[in-house]
C-alpha cells in the first residue's frame, strides 16, 4: 500500500504494526514513506475481514500530545461503497506489507530488532470472557452496592467541605478498604481527566465512578495503566513497575512481596523487555493478564463437570410438608445416630431417677407438710448425684483415649463429642441445682415455718424442734454446703463460658484481668471444694436418716472419682519418668512458636492426636494442649503454638531469650538448635503428657480425605499429610528393595501398632486457608517435600492467602501476573514461597464438594476440620447436603480451638 491510499483516509503519516511469529510484535521501518526527522503519530490498528478499529494513537516523543488510546470504529461494514473499496484495498495492503515486515524481521537475527510492538488483535470468545472477569477495581469484597451508595457517602463525607471530596477521602467515598491504592487510583483519574488539585465535586466523582465500573476490559486495562504511568508518557520504565508492585503488595498484605518488589519489577522487564528498551508497553501487560490460569492451581470447572453436577445434584422437593418432614427425619436420624441413642439413654436414666424419687416422697409424711415441693427436690438431687458422677467421665481423656483406639466402641459411641457432653451434663448440672435449690429455700423452709404444731410434729425427727427462723435452716450444715456448692459452682461456670474463657466481652480493666483462659482453668478447680462439700451435703442430708454406708451420694461418685484421680496420677508420672529435651526452637512469623523435642520411647500416637505441655518456668501448675505436628515415623515430636494468651506469649519470651545470643539478622527467623550450637544456654524444662485421641486420628477408616485447616488449625493435618509422605516412602523403598538386594536406606522407626494398621487412604485434599502471608513459612518444607515425592498425585495441597483479593481484582492483578511469571522460571510461589501455587482469598466450599463428589463417587469421603468455629457450620451443612444428594458420602470430623 502506498502512502496516497492512506491519505485518502485522512492519514499523512503512517506506521506500520505487526505480530511476529514468536508472539511478540513488531513495528516496521517507516523511512520508506518519510523521513527520520519528519513528525508522525503512530496508529494501532485492528483489522478483521470488512472492518478497522483505532485502538492506539499515539506521539512516538511522547511528548505534548502524550498518550492517547480511543477503541472506536474507523470503517464498518454498511457504509458506502466507496469507503469499503478503500477498506478492502487498506486490508489487502496492510496484510501484505505486514506479512513482508514480519518476514523481514523474523530473518534478520543479526542485528539487535526494534522495539516489540503488539498488535491489538480481535480477541476469542474465550480470551474476551475472561477479560471481562479481570481488572474490576470494585469487587463484593468492598461492600459497595452501586452508585447510590457512593452518592449518599458523598453527601455523608462532605457536609463539612462544601460538597467537595479530598484525595484522602476517595478510597472511603467508593468504598475501597485499601487506601494508598485509593490514592493511585484517583490520581490516575485526576490525570485522565484533567483535574488539578486535591479536590473533586460530584459530578467529576461521578466521571471517576463511570471509569472506574466500566465493564469494557479494554477501558479499565487503560486505567490500571495510567495509575502505574505516572508520568503519562505510554511506557513504563522499571522504577514505575516496582512502585506499583510495591503499591500491590500493600494493599494485599503482602510484606515479602513488597521487600523484594526490586527483584520482581527486574523479573517482569526481564519477561516482556527482552531487549533492553528500558520500557514496557501497554499491549506486553495486556498479553500477560491475559494469560490462562494453570489448571491444577486455579478454581473452575469444565463444561463436563457442570454437565455432571446438573445430572447428580438435582433432587426434587415434595410440596407435601409431611413427607418432607420425614425425610427430615430420617436425615437427622441417620446423621446423628450416635449422639441420638447416648442422649436418649442420659435423658431416660435422669427421668428415671427423678421419678422413682418423686413416687417415694409422695408415699412419706413429709409429703403431708411440704407437699409437692419436696417430691420435686429429691427428685432433682437424685438426677444432680449421676449427672455430678458423669461429669467426670468426658475428661477422663487417657481412658477415651484408650478405648477409641484399643476398642471398637468407637463404631457406636461419639467419642469425638466428649467435652460437647461434658457441657450438656454442666447444662443438666445447672438445672438441677436451680430446681433443687428453689424448691428447698422458696418452698419447703417457708412452709415448715408456717406449719401449724400438729402437722409439724412427725418432721422433729428430721429437724429437730420447730423453728421460726428463717436463717436457723440456712445455717445448718446442709444449708452451709448447699449454698457454697451453689456459689462455687456459679463461678465455675460463669468462666467456663466462652464470652468470659475467650475474653469476648468488653469488660473494664480490672474486670478484664480476672477472665480468660487461666481465670476459667483455675476456677475450675474450684471442683475440688464442691465434691468435697457435696460429700458432706450428701451425709447430712435433710429427711433421710441411715447409717453412713446407706446413703448413696458416695456410691455415685466413688468409681468416676477414682478414675479421676487415678488419670491424674498418671499424668504426673508419665511426664516425669523420660526426661524430654528440646531439640529446636523456632520464632515464626504470624507469631507461631516452633518446639521440636526429643521422642520418648515408649511415646506411641497417631496423626491428629494431641499432647499437653507444661513450662514449669511459666506455670507449674498449668498444661496446655497442643496438636502434633510431627508424623508418627518420624523420631521426634514436634508443635506449633500461636502465641495468643498469657501463657503462650510469657513461652514465647521465654525461648526468645534463649534464641538472642545468636548473631541477629532481620531477614532469617529467629532460631535456635541444641544439636549444633553447644554454647547455647540451656532451654527452659518442658513436660508432656499424652498422646490423646481427637477426631483427625480416623483418617485411615477413608479412602479418600478432605482436609480443612484453618490458620494454626492445619497443625493436625500437616501430621496427617507427612504420615502420608512417609508411607509413600515406605511403599517406593520396599519397591527398591525388591528390585535390589544391595542398599543403605535407613526409614523412620514404626511402633509395634502401626506395623498392623492398613493404610487405605488414596486420595487426599489439603485446604490450608490462612491471612497471613508469613504462615505459609510454618510448613514450607512439608509443602515442598509433598510436591518433591507424591509422584502420583496422591495429596492435592491447595494454599488460600485471604490477605490477598479475589482473582480478577484489580488489586491482585499484578499480584497474578508476578505469580505466574516467578513460578515458571524459578518454581516458587512469590506468596507462599513454597512449590505450591496460592490461591487468592476464601475457597468456594460448595465447589470442593462439587469437585469431590463427581471424581469420586459411591465413595466415603472423612471431612477433617481444625480452625475456629466460624466454619463448621458450612462445612457440616455441604457435607450432610452432598451425601444426601449424591453417592459420595462425606463423613465430618470438627474440632475447634
């Protein structure tokens, strides 16, 4: 094409763009249609069949005009003749000449090429769905509904500024939680559309607002290039790709990230400036957003799986209300069996007590005077002596232990809703004492006062001659235990409660000193005093007069007792007989506490079991649990404790103080090993004692797992995960063995009870979901070494970062890019600094469980949960929700912190 044709369109001077065969583009030497020094514009152009687009005009120099980018149609199929005989003539010219640069830069390797360029090219359907998902810089997260809001905050904000908004108010006005991107984003705007100074009034907040929801990708790319492009020359140099990077590190909370943004703003030139320009374009970070997620990193389903969740997850509602109560019913039923049946049975032994009582003291004389009071009150002191004895039981943890692993009670008995229990009988507990209590003190004293002498005279044996005092039966040695039982109790539960045990109520401060965990720990020996007064209470007892061993509140509680008392005598004895040294002390971030301590011998467990810890430096009377961390095949025992309460914290300080002597360095974790540091002063003494059962120690019953955790809560399933790891190692190392007879391999040592145990699992699912970027840092060797040795894709690890925004924010958006880009090349994740790709914010749940249940149907699934509360709710819901509808049957296991 010569240059007269492109005059006829209005163009003087033209520049050619084109794509090169290896992805990148190319501008073709313009010299043949004009001179080096003459002016020029350079113009993008989209050319498909009968039409062009001008997508890029812009001043080479950068300079006065700057940058200028409009997506409008210049020639479109319907106009005149004429014009679409230019248009054919333009195409078939264009096409031609660009196919001859193309060639002619492709073979010219000799010479250093110009600068790539990329043609804006129509994009696939594919490519244009997801563009549309990407870059929106108002997401759910914000909580903004729409432009009414804005206005009203607008309002709101301003009533003191005369209807004007300052820069340090953008960010609250359009709801965007992260300010300094707030702040580059109005500037960017400000600049787009010429607006000077710190203040704009409504309707240039409105402009701002149209640009900032424009749904057109191309518009908001345009943006998000303008808030790096500072100074608005249509390039952007290194300096402006770190300060961006910086700018996203910062509002995703990323603070690895934003330490070493020099080295990924070097990596980022490095991919898209291959020859040293020194500048990047806007099309290079078109072409890099752009890029399709990895399929095993990023959440999504196939056209396949939609099709096949449609086919198994629908199930029809019956209008009939009966019908859907029974199959209500029978859900329940079958849900919850277990804790059915041992409910049913407590609830019918206390109706049974109580009744057999009631019957009594109807048939007695002091019916005659206290009437049906008294009835009432024996009643509910008898079910108050089993529910006394039974309370004990639940915490007997050696013996729940015991006979979860060693029995097969565990099929019919909910061993893992033993302190769930332990709360319903406090529950029974408290409702006996009030019904006992009242009854007593509101109506049989009263009562025996007012009785004349004749109705009282067959109560002298019991109380001796009448009285009119009121207080005369209070002071009496069974109203004295009555009332301090009554007392002790009171507190006992009052902070054993999780408003006062987790510090949840704004108290003021010396009110807030005496709560909290050790507050709830120590006043719960406050049960010592009650069993010892209930003791005295039961032989003192009104309206029963027996010999000692007649009376029946001892037999109650001799067995629960002994056994109490006998669990706790063990404990001292185990964690005193094996000294347990510490073998390593790590200060992680996220404020994490890592303690590696030597293994006793006789220590046998199970992954997702836990063990208690005493400091006597901190406590001597205080144990704290802890779930394991290390695998049963390894040769020491290993926790992590996150340092929240006074005990944690006064830990922490405790092996810091140990850690100082070494050389500082801000960069390295503050560390310390006894096995290669001989002047290291000596460790604080720690004692253990366990191990104790807890729900995740069943994994091996499923074949397939999918395993929650939750911050600190992925501490039993990184056990679970390197049991796996060990067995996969076993497995390939007897394989070894077999194909040669020559080898020096050494395993991890297997107690005498593992050799036994079959190992099923074939598939597991690790969901660890955590806001801190430095938490990944806890487990960072386990997450390599699964990618290093699960050759057979045995364990499925996912890492959310909620710090992070979801994918297609433009707040994470770089953030993505950086990710892929530093993935590819060095196999690292820049966020979880693992082998392991993160995913950004929370996991869509119902998707696992979509996922889960159409790769594995007619198959049981063990939901293994560790975290806060927050989340059982959900994860208990979709697991009854997709066993009842689908083949897949998920079995949820919780435990909380």
């Amino acid at each position: 094409m010569n240059r007269s044709e492109f005059q006829k369109l209005g163009f003087e001077n033209v520049r050619y763009y084109t794509e090169t065969p290896y992805g990148g583009q190319s501008s073709a030497s313009t010299s043949r249609y004009y001179g080096e020094d003459e002016p020029y514009v350079e113009i993008t152009l989209d050319i498909h069949e009968d039409s062009v687009s001008v997508y890029g005009m812009k001043s080479p120099d950068h300079r006065g005009a700057g940058s200028i980018y409009e997506d409008q149609s210049l020639l479109r199929q319907g106009r005149s003749g004429r014009s679409n005989s230019v248009l054919k003539r333009l195409a078939s010219s264009v096409s031609t000449e660009l196919k001859r640069v193309a060639s002619s830069v492709s073979s010219s390797s000799a010479r250093k090429p110009p600068r790539p360029q990329i043609a804006r090219l129509r994009r696939s359907k594919s490519r244009a769905e997801q563009a549309l998902k990407g870059l929106k810089f108002i997401t759910k997260t914000d909580g903004v509904t729409g432009w009414p809001e804005v206005e009203k905050r607008f309002y709101v904000i301003t009533m003191t500024t005369n209807g004007l908004l300052h820069r340090s108010k953008f960010g609250e006005c359009i709801g965007m939680k992260s300010t300094e991107f707030a702040l580059a984003l109005f500037d960017a705007l400000a600049r787009r559309e010429n607006v000077s100074g710190d203040l704009i009034n409504m309707n240039e907040l409105k402009e701002f607002w149209k640009q900032i929801t424009d749904q057109d990708f191309d518009s908001r790319l345009r943006t998000f290039f303008a808030m790096v492009d500072k100074d608005s020359d249509g390039r952007l140099n290194e300096a402006e790709v770190r300060e961006i990077i910086t700018l996203s590190a910062s509002a995703n909370e990323l603070d690895n990230i934003r330490r070493q943004a020099e080295e990924y703003a070097a990596l980022i030139m490095e991919e898209l400036d291959p020859y040293h320009y020194g500048y990047i374009m806007i099309e290079n970070l078109e072409i890099l957003l752009l890029q399709a997620p990895m399929p095993d990193v990023r959440d999504g389903e196939s056209k396949k799986l939609s099709k096949m969740l449609s086919q198994n997850l629908m199930v029809p509602q019956s209008r009939n209300l009966g019908a859907r109560f029974c199959r209500g019913m029978k859900y329940f039923l079958f849900d919850n069996w277990k804790r059915v049946w041992v409910m049913a049975l407590w609830i019918g032994a206390m109706a049974g007590l109580f009744t057999w009582k009631f019957m009594e003291y109807r048939k007695r004389s002091a019916y005659q005077v206290m009437g049906v009071c008294v009835c009432i009150a024996k009643g509910a002191a008898e079910t108050l002596k089993l529910n006394m004895a039974m309370i004990l039981l639940p915490v007997c943890r050696n013996t729940i232990t015991w006979l979860r692993t060693k029995t097969k009670l565990s099929a019919i008995v909910p061993f893992d809703d033993s302190l769930n229990f332990h709360k319903v009988i406090a529950i029974g507990i408290s409702i006996g004492v009030g019904i006992h209590a009242t009854s007593h003190l509101a109506c049989d004293f009263p009562r025996l006062i007012a009785a004349d002498e004749d109705e009282y005279k067959p109560m002298e044996m019991y109380f001796g001659p009448q009285t009119k005092r009121y207080l005369d039966f209070v002071q009496s040695v069974e109203g004295v235990t009555g009332i301090g039982m009554v007392i002790l109790m009171t507190i006992a539960f009052t902070l054993a409660t999780t408003w006062f045990r987790r510090n949840k109520l704004n108290l003021p401060g010396p009110l807030k000193k005496i709560t909290g965990f050790n507050a709830f720990w120590y006043s719960h020996h406050l049960f010592v005093i009650v069993y010892s007064l209930l003791v005295v209470h039961g032989f003192y007892v009104y309206l029963i007069i027996k010999p000692w061993y007649k009376k029946t509140t001892w037999m109650y509680l001799m067995v629960p007792v002994v056994l109490y008392l006998f669990e706790r005598l063990i404990r001292a004895f185990r964690s005193s007989v094996e000294a347990v040294s510490v073998l390593k002390v790590a200060v992680l971030p996220g404020n994490v506490l890592s303690l590696h301590l030597s293994r006793p011998t006789n220590f046998r467990y199970k992954s997702g079991q836990y063990m208690y810890l005493n400091c006597s430096a901190v406590s001597t009377l205080e144990w704290h649990p802890f779930s394991i961390t290390s695998a049963p095949g390894d040769d020491y025992l290993s926790v992590h404790i996150r340092v929240l309460g006074d005990w944690t914290k006064e830990l922490r300080s405790l092996f810091s103080e140990v850690c100082k002597p070494r050389p500082p360095d801000e960069n390295r974790l503050n560390r310390a090993d006894s096995r290669d540091w001989d002047n290291i002063p000596n460790f604080p003494r720690i004692l253990i004692d366990g191990p104790y059962g807890a729900p995740a120690q069943d994994y091996k019953k499923f074949e397939v797992l999918l395993l929650v955790g939750l911050g600190i809560g992925a501490t039993p399933m990184i056990s679970i995960v390197k049991d796996i790891i060990n067995h996969l190692k076993g497995v390939e190392e007897g394989s070894n063995r077999r194909q040669s007879p020559i080898h020096n391999m050494v395993t991890p040592p297997v107690s005498p009870s593992r050799k036994s145990e079959t190992f099923i699992t074939k598939r597991a699912y690790f969901y660890w979901v955590t806001r801190e970027q430095g938490s990944f840092d806890w487990f960072k060797n386990v997450m390599d070494e699964v990618t290093e040795t699960d050759r057979n894709k045995v364990i499925e690890l996912h890492n959310y970062c909620t710090s992070v925004y979801e994918e297609g924010d433009a707040r994470s958006a770089l953030i993505t890019m950086l990710q892929s880009l530093n993935h590819a090349k060095h196999g690292v994740d820049v966020v979880s600094g693992t082998r392991v790709m993160s995913h950004f914010a929370r996991p869509n749940w119902r998707s696992v469980f979509k996922r889960i249940a159409v790769n594995h149907p007619k198959t049981k699934v063990g939901v293994f949960y560790c975290g806060a509360a927050g989340l059982v709710k959900e994860l208990r819901h979709l697991s009854l929700d997709f066993s009842h509808k689908t083949s897949t049957k998920f079995t949820f296991h919780k435990e909380n912190f």
